[in-house]
C-alpha cells in the first residue's frame, strides 16, 4: 500500500482546466477569481469577473479573502509559478485553491469554443439589447422573484443598464449595494463583457 503525506503540496491535486473555470463562473456562488499578473496585463485583457491581484502583492493580502471561499487563480502560461502561489495559500490554511492550467491565454480560448458562452462585442450593437434581457430574465429576474422583488429596465446604452427596482427590491438598502452587485457581476460574467448597472 502506497502512503502519502498530507503535509507535501502535489500542485496536480489543484490543477483545473479552463473549461472548468468557467463552469465553476457560472454557479449561484461563483468562486473569487484571482488574476496574479501585472496589473497593466490585467487592464489588457482578463476574464470578465476575475479580480487583479499581482502575484507580489498576494501574501500581504491574504487577510483580505476569505479562507472557506473557493479560490481559483490564473497567471500566463507559467504553470509551475501559478502553483507556488496556490502552495502559498494552501499553507495559510485555505481549503479550496486551484489554478487554471494555461493561465488567461487558454481561458480566453475556451470562452471562444465554448458552445454556453456569450461574448457580446462580437455582436452588432443593436442585439445587445436583447442579450442583456435575455441574461435578466434567465438569471436575475427569478433570484429577485424569490424574495419578492423585481427590476424594470429603463434603458439601456451601450454596456449602461438603467433599472428600476420592483416590490421587495424598492426601498431595501440591500439593493443599493448587495443585489445591484450581483446583477453587475451577473451580466458582465454571463455576457464576457464589462456592463455597468445603475439605478435609474
């Protein structure tokens, strides 16, 4: 019988693919997603719901995320440096910490050929309109339904949603902050493109 000890970091036991970072993006409570290069690789391009966090600026900043959350992070191509920060973290007690193999180059390939994916900039402007309803009315309008709210748009311009909340939502402090972040983050990761949400 093979033992092994817990205590060795096997970076394979926290390698995903991207196709599986994008499916753990779209659950009810997505993972934080870290992008661990440079910040000017960030504004280039990064995948829509990842927050910039430079490799050097990770250990200082661990105090800042919470240790039970799903993690995953994502460099460049660089696997075996993608892995020493997940080791980093492993070893400040997070749980749940994996890494994207490929880094942002595969992810942003797997958004391409992923059959489930929207990429919005690559449709002519006047279908946006249409593929932001449709994301409402298939993931925001239901979880606002559940307690009782609702949410009117009351236009729409280019990435810029102007709602109107319904019901429950109208009056709730929540949904100045709470709820108008999850329909921001909910549209902008559904539809791979930064959408700003304001409340009319």
């Amino acid at each position: 019988m093979k033992f092994t000890n817990k205590n060795v970091f096997e970076a394979s036991r926290h390698e995903i693919t991207p196709e599986q970072c994008l499916k753990e993006r779209k659950k009810n409570m997505p993972p934080i997603i870290l992008d661990i290069r440079s910040q000017d690789d960030y504004k280039a391009q990064h995948l829509i719901g990842a927050y910039s966090l430079p490799v050097e600026k990770l250990e200082n900043s661990l105090t800042q995320i919470p240790p039970y959350a799903q993690v995953i992070l994502y460099a460049d191509g660089s696997d075996e440096n993608t892995a020493k920060s997940v080791e980093l973290m492993v070893k400040n007690k997070f749980t749940d910490v994996s890494y994207v193999k490929g880094g942002v180059e595969k992810l942003m390939e797997a958004i391409k050929n992923a059959d489930d994916e929207i990429i919005l900039s690559e449709y002519p402007e006047d279908q946006w309109e249409a593929k932001i309803e449709g994301v409402l009315n298939e993931k925001v309008r239901p979880t606002l339904a559940a307690d009782g709210g609702g949410l009117q748009v009351v236009k729409i311009e280019n990435e810029k949603v102007h709602i109107h909340y319904e019901g429950a939502c109208r009056g709730c402090a929540s949904a100045a902050t709470g709820t108008l972040n999850f329909i921001r983050n909910t549209l902008s990761t559904s539809l791979n493109h930064e959408i700003d949400v304001i409340m009319a």
